[in-house]
C-alpha cells in the first residue's frame, strides 16, 4: 500500500519540503503518475514562479525539485 494515497497527502508533502526555501507556497496541481505525485506550486509572491517536486508513492520522499530559477 503507497504511502501517498491521496493529492491532498502529496500537497501536504510537497508544501512542507518548499517551506525550507519559500515563505509563499499556492498549490497547483498534484497529480498521479504511476508510481509517483508530480506536486506543483505557485511560490511567487508578485510573479507567478512555478517550483515542481517529484515525490516517490510508496516512500513520500522527494525524487525530483525543480526550483523556479532553473526551469
């Protein structure tokens, strides 16, 4: 059973990894892909800059960040 059920739970996930880096976080999308969550937020305060992290279903760790400023 995958530790990540839910887009809820890969928000919850995701959010608190980007609260290292960000102060403002606005969900996007979280959306199943096999076997892993592809989490987006808006971590923009004026501009819209969009961070996407990877997270691994049956363990919830991070496999994947792409900050803003490298996409």
């Amino acid at each position: 059973m995958p530790l990540i059920e839910t887009a809820e739970d890969a928000a919850t996930i995701a959010e608190t990894f980007l609260g290292r880096y960000y102060v403002f976080r606005k969900l996007l999308k979280a959306k199943r892909e096999d076997d892993a969550w592809l989490v987006e937020f808006d971590v923009g305060v004026f501009n819209r800059q969009v961070a996407r992290i990877m997270l691994d279903a049956q363990t919830g760790k991070v496999t994947e960040y792409l900050s803003p400023d490298i996409q």
